[in-house]
C-alpha cells in the first residue's frame, strides 16, 4: 500500500490521482485510512526513539574495548606518613621532594600545603602570592597575575646539623607550623593569610631558649623571586623604616578594551638574621605582607597588622577559623585517616572561599577553579578559571553548610554576567549563554588552541549554573536575593537562553539540541546530550515555578509558562533504551569509552526520576567504560548512585576509590589525575569527594519543596554528625549512630516552621529538642505555604510518556484537519 512508507510519497500521489474519479466519500475514506497509518508509523518510530533499539542507532564514533574498574590501583603515599593523632593536624618530619640522586632533590610545592582566606592565598614555601579577581593575559591566556611573596621566609639555626624539624598544617587554625628544635633552642614559624583581617598575609616566628647563656643567632633567606611578567612593577619604596611598598598594574588585560586593575603591597622587610639576646628566653618576630587592589584599605589594614602583631592578631585569626568550623562541619567516629580528609577537603574549599567574619569591606569574589586560589598560573591547574566544577562540584556541601558562601559563589556569575548576554546574542540566541571557562570579566577564556571544542560546546554550563540557582532558592527561600540581589535575573534569563537554544525537528515533532558536548568530553560534538537537554528542561520548569514564586505579573508568567510548554516539554530526550538505561546521546553506541560521569549524574544531583532498575543499569553499563584514568570526582557519583540502591559493597569500593588514589600525604594535597598530577590542589575533587559524605552516606536530597535523608554510616565508622546544616533559615545538628538519627535544631528560622515526617510520625521542630528517629528514610518541610501556592516542578522519565502524548495530539490533530478540508 503505498501510503504506508513515507520514502514513497510520490508514488502515492499518483495512485492517488487515479481516485479521483472515484465518489467523494470513498476519497474521504481513503485519506483517512492512509493518515491514520501514516500516523500509526511515525509514532512507532517516535516510540522507539523514547523508550528502545538504541543498538540499531547509526555509531559517530569507533568503539573501544570495555575497562573495568578493577584496573583503578588504589594508592597513597606512605613515603611522608602523617604521624599526627589529631583529626585536624597533618603533621611530617620531612617535606615533599622532588627528583632523584643523580640530579639532586628540590621542595615539591607542588604537593605543599596552602592557606589563604578568599582574598589571598599561597602554598608554603612558595614565592608566589596570588590574589582573588587579579589575572593577567588575554583571553585564553589569562591566568592568576603572580605576585611575588615577601613572605617565603626559610630559617637556619647555627647548629643546624643536630636540629630536628616538625611540618604541620592545622587545619582547624588554618596555621602552617615549622617548628625546629636543638639542644639550644626551639624555633616555631607560623603562616597563616589572616581570616579576620583578610588583606594580610602573615608570618610569626617565635625563639625560646632551652639552654645555655649566649646570644642565639638565627639566620633567616627570603626569595620571593623575580618580577615576572603579570604586573608592570613601580620601584619600591620606604614610607618608613618598618615599612616597603609597591604599586602594579596588571600588564595584559583579559580583554584589549577591558579594565586594568592594580594591586598594592605593603610589608615588613625580613632581616638576614633575628636574635635572641642572652637577657631573654624567648622573642617573637611578626613580618607581615598586605595585599589589596584599593590603596586606602590595604595601608589600613597593614596598620592594623602592625599595631596588633605582638598582641591578639595571631588569636583573631584562629578564633576566625573556629567560628567557621562552628558554623559547619563533618565529623565521623571510629576512622581517624577518613576525619582527616574530610577536615583537609572542607578546609582547602574554604580557604578559597570569602571569609565570613572579615574586617571591613569584602570585594567581589571572582570563583572557584579547580586548584583554589593558591593554583592558577599560566598553563596550570586551568590558570584559576572557573568552569562547571564550581556549581556542580564544589557547591552543593558548600550549601547545605555555608549558605552565604553559596550566595557568594552566585553572586560571581551575576557579576559577570554581561559578556553572558553578548555570547547568547552572538549566536543568535537570547538570555544569558556563560562561557565554559570564566575569569576576571566573564568573558570566555578557554584556550582555543587547547579545546576549541570544549570552548564552543560545553554549553551544559549554563545549565549547572541555573542549577545551582535552583538548589541555593530551595534551601534558603531568600525572596530578596531573588528580588533585590539579580537572583531572579539569573534565573529567568539562564532559562531564556534554553528557550532559544533548541531547534524544531519537524521528523520528531520535538525540539533538538544539537551540536553540544556533554560532561563527557570525550566526545566533542554529540546531538541531543541527555546531560545538556536534562539541565536545559530543569532550568526552563524552574524558572516557571520561580515566577510563581516571586508574583510576576500574568503577561509575564504566561511567557515564561509557554517556554515550558512549547519547548521544555517537547525537548526531545533520548530515551531508555530497551536495555533499560540512558543512552548518553542521540545514537550512543552501548560499550564506547567516556571520560568522566555523565548519565550517572541524573539521579544525582539533578534527581532525575526514574526506576530502581533503569538507574542500576546506568551505573552498571557506564562504570564499565569510564576511564578509569579519569577525573577523581567521578568515583564519588558512582557511590553515592549505588548507596541509593543499598548496595553497600559497590558504594564503599567507588568511596575508596574516590579518594585514596588522589590525596597526597602528608598535607592531604589532591591531584587531578589518576596517574601524575594534572591540577593541584584539586578541589574539584574534594566536592566530590565531600557529597559522597553528605550527599551518600549522609543521605541528604534537597528538592525544590523539602529536604529527604536516609543515612547510612561510612566504611568503618561508628558514628557521624553534620554541625550546622541550614535548611530554609534553620540550622540543625544530625547525629547518625548505628541505629538511630538524631536531629536537633540549634537555631530556628522564624518564617520557615519545619516538622519532619518519618514512616507515619510527624514531628514539629522545636530549638533545642531534639527528635530521635530509627534509622530510615525521612523528609524535613516547612508547615508554611508560599503566599502564591506554587506547585514545585516535578520531572523524569515519565517526562517521555507525556512527550509521546503530546506527538499523538499533535498527529491526530493533523488527521483531524485533513478530514476537514475534505468536507
């Protein structure tokens, strides 16, 4: 019949003429049959594309052998063991080295710790300082401006010979500690970037005598190293005996028409010797480095450095860093190493991140990269750019526990969020379209020559961005950042790049998004990435329920209603196939290689809906072909995928392997790589690394409308409490034990009352009573309902069968008007 094949159209136009002169009922009839079948077809062939035969779907790329997991060797340093008992203490008698016999041995900065406070950072040892928002080269050559560190301060004692040495970082001071000691004396060296007075950058040496009666000289080298060629350097200058001071201006701008800022330093000139007299037994000495971009607040908090060094500067700084810890912290019971790594990710997270009781007035913050604040310079640890790994990787502990650091991770995007619309505009498209890798204007600065295709494809990151925006509204409900903060701009405008990126496949009847590159950058220009078009729908459902949220006008919400109903719900995802799991893009072939998790991040974070099989299947299929050389954030998915399904024995071999293959001893120092080192200190994985704890174990999922737990306690713990986790202006303590949960709420937030349910109990959360529950899943929600009775967006693969209902409307729709016509 040959209206039943839609390749032979023309032949059916013939046989059709041949009707013609037959009666008009019989036409009718003949056209509604021929429709109907037409339709019949094309909807089966929509329906497998939804739900099975991806093996018949053409291959873009050669396959490759299958890897297993097992081929991951797990491995830690024990070269430079840590030899402290104390869960926040990383202590070694020897340094990292680099080199052989032959050539010699130098220090590894590379694998030395770091502090910094948000505004500055340094890794120990090093003579380098880099600073918060300054970065130095033109687009794809920008990278943190090096300044050079006068606080790269090494000591030598006279009988060094005999002088045994103690390296340690505390985390919980967020001091480094040098501490050497002879039959004479006792030297202890402190660096920390001050987290009160967050401009200063200081170091503190203290000499106390243990015996005998003379002077005690103590040799002191600096190298702070050369110039280089981030800044143009003004000459030094004495303002006075204690005082040096420079001024810089940053010499290639990220832009040829964009800002140049400068940057003001002002130290303490270090000595070549100090000296404890024989009148004294012990001496301190203070050198202090203060770094700012306005010359008014860092000659004012140089000042102040100055006036308190010997008196409660040092004390500030620590009770700084007890008050953050207080605010939120992670702690297991029964297993010292994973406490310490738990307490060394969530500091080397922090350290980069804004101070929370600083001094004065903060700046913008300019990101999160992959290697924190201490890392980033020219072509290393992606030159201290931003990506995807902030929002997706770092952010979400980040949130639960340091809100207002999360709203500082956004506000960066706000920022910057001008050259955004300019490359959504540039394309032809609309909203904001943010670049896969940002530095210091937000404009893209993915080396080209390095990924071009990362730098024109990864557009998924506008769509961790909108995410990120969604989790940080669903816990915190702050209306006014939505309001008065561009928080709702962010929202509506991501969601509007989404809603132009798509284009009409008139064979489908749905919408594309073609020519991207998933998570997986192992393939570099894919069709219909179920990653890229998952966070596309989420962000356009989202900022419908956000225009509920915030009563915009009906002009206003029946647009932005018609985005999901016109493009969100009709954005084709490729669908289950009949194996049962997610193809990660249109034509995938089951069994190639991928580089890092993708599909797997469905169910988490983005809580795609889906069954327990189809989500076992996912992690089944692509852990056999993710590289196992791969990025050390991926493992984290995997367990916290597999924890979802109770199946404890593959969950605590990805926790494993999360971790132990990358932490670096003594100073728990994370590499990238799975062999060598790729980005350090890498952060990323950290976040990775921190949402297995939190996310996994802890059991914790933020929906836009309530908070789920269902914990389960670590490998080889007894116990676990999360301090200070905030949820809707409320912050709670969890203690997790054996058998039972419980929950206490240290602060209530007022406007959100909160009552958690349990199985069929319900309990309303009161400050300071605790509610003890048995082990189980269990949901946190407020009591208060929004004033406009938004209903919260809720998607997964359900989503498919309302797409297959929508292609049948849409057919017979057709069928109906043709019938028309032939009345």
């Amino acid at each position: 019949m040959p209206c039943g094949t839609s390749g032979l159209w023309t032949r059916a136009i013939r046989t059709l003429k041949r009707f013609s002169q037959t009666t008009m009922k019989t036409r009718r009839l003949y056209w509604a049959l021929c429709l109907t079948l037409v339709l019949f077809v094309i909807n089966l062939a929509a329906y497998e594309t939804f739900i099975g035969h991806n093996s018949k779907r053409t291959k873009l790329f050669g396959t490759v052998d299958r890897i297993s997991h097992k081929s991951r060797l797990r491995r830690q340093d024990t070269d430079l063991p840590d030899k402290s008992n104390s869960p926040t203490v990383f202590e070694s008698d020897r340094l990292p080295m680099t080199g052989n016999s032959t050539i010699g041995y130098t220090l590894n900065t590379r694998l030395m710790a770091s502090v910094g406070n948000g505004h500055l950072a340094t890794t120990v040892y090093s003579d380098t300082v880099f600073v918060n928002g300054l970065y130095s080269g033109h687009e794809g050559r920008s990278h943190r401006a090096r300044i050079p560190s006068p606080n790269n301060i090494r000591v030598t004692l006279p009988s060094e010979d005999s002088a045994v040495r103690r390296f340690a970082l505390d985390v919980e001071k967020g001091v480094f500690f040098e501490t050497v000691t002879t039959d004479q004396v006792t030297v202890e060296q402190r660096a920390y970037a001050h987290q009160h007075y967050t401009r200063l950058l200081v170091t503190e040496i203290h000499v106390t005598r243990k015996q005998g009666a003379g002077d005690i000289v103590i040799s002191l080298t600096t190298n702070p190293g050369s110039d280089g060629e981030d800044f143009l350097w003004d000459d030094i200058t004495s303002p006075s005996v204690a005082t040096r001071y420079r001024h810089g201006t940053i010499n290639v701008t990220e832009t040829p028409t964009g800002p140049r800022p400068e940057v003001h330093v002002y130290w303490t000139p270090v000595p070549s010797t100090i000296t404890l007299p024989s009148t004294e037994s012990q001496k301190s000495f203070s050198y202090i480095t203060d770094i700012d971009m306005d010359q008014e607040r860092a000659r004012e908090e140089f000042e102040i450095g100055r006036q308190f060094a010997r008196s409660s500067l040092y004390q500030t700084h620590v009770d700084a860093w007890r008050k953050v810890w207080d605010a939120g912290r992670i702690e297991v019971e029964g297993n010292l190493q994973l406490q310490k790594i738990i307490n060394g990710a969530l500091y080397y997270i922090l350290s980069s991140l804004p101070a929370q009781n600083h001094f004065g007035t903060a700046n913008q913050f300019y990101g999160l990269s992959p290697g924190g604040l201490a890392n980033g310079a020219l072509l290393q640890d992606y030159q201290g750019h931003s990506f995807w790994d902030t929002e997706i990787w770092m952010y979400p502990p980040i949130l639960l526990l340091h809100p207002t650091l999360a709203k500082d991770i956004l506000s960066y995007r706000i920022h910057v969020r001008g050259p955004a619309y300019d490359r959504a505009q540039e394309h032809g498209h609309q909203g904001l379209r943010f670049p896969w890798e940002s530095a210091f204007t937000g404009v893209e600065v993915t080396p080209g020559d390095i990924c071009w295709e990362c730098r024109e494809n990864q557009q998924h990151i506008t769509g961790d961005i909108a995410f990120a925006a969604r989790q940080y509204i669903s816990a915190t409900r702050d209306l006014g950042w939505l309001r008065d903060e561009k928080g709702w701009e962010l929202i509506r405008e991501t969601a509007r790049f989404w809603k132009s990126r798509p284009t009409f496949n008139q064979t489908k009847g749905l919408y594309d998004i073609n020519g991207v590159m998933p998570p997986d950058e192992y393939h570099k220009s894919i069709n219909n990435s179920i990653y890229t078009n998952v966070v596309a729908k989420l962000s356009m459902d989202f900022a419908n329920y956000t225009a509920c949220l915030m009563g915009e006008t009906e002009q206003n919400t029946v647009e932005i209603e018609s985005w999901v109903e016109d493009i969100g719900d009709k954005l084709y995802l490729p669908g289950v196939t009949s194996e049962k799991y997610h193809p990660e893009f249109e034509g995938y072939p089951k069994g190639e290689q991928i580089k890092q998790a993708d599909v797997i991040l469905l169910g988490y974070p983005l809580m795609w809906q889906m069954s327990e099989e189809i989500r076992r299947n996912d992690l089944n299929v692509y852990e056999e072909v993710t590289d196992p050389g791969g990025p050390a954030m991926t493992w984290s998915m995997f367990c916290i995928g597999w924890l979802e399904l109770q199946e404890y024995s593959k969950a605590r071999q990805m926790f494993q392997d999360s971790y132990s293959i990358y932490v670096k001893e003594p100073f728990k120092v994370w590499t990238e790589a799975h062999q060598g080192l790729g980005a350090v200190n890498f952060i990323t994985g950290m976040g990775g690394f921190l949402q297995a704890v939190l996310f996994g174990y802890g059991g914790f999922r933020l929906h836009v409308d309530r908070l789920d737990l269902n914990p389960v306690l670590p490998p080889d713990t007894n116990g676990m409490k999360i301090h200070g986790l905030d949820y809707l202006g409320s912050t709670l303590d969890f203690t997790i034990d054996t058998d039972q949960v419980m929950i206490n709420v240290t602060s209530l937030g007022g406007d959100y009352p909160l009552e958690i349910r349990a199985g069929d109990a319900n309990y309303t959360l009161h400050e300071g009573v605790p509610v003890v529950l048995g082990r189980g899943p269990a949901t946190i929600a407020t009591t208060r309902q929004d004033r406009n009775r938004c209903t919260p967006p809720v998607v997964g693969d359900s989503t498919a069968g309302r797409l297959q209902t929508t292609l049948w409307m849409f057919l017979i729709s057709i069928l109906l008007t043709a019938l028309q016509q032939m009345n």
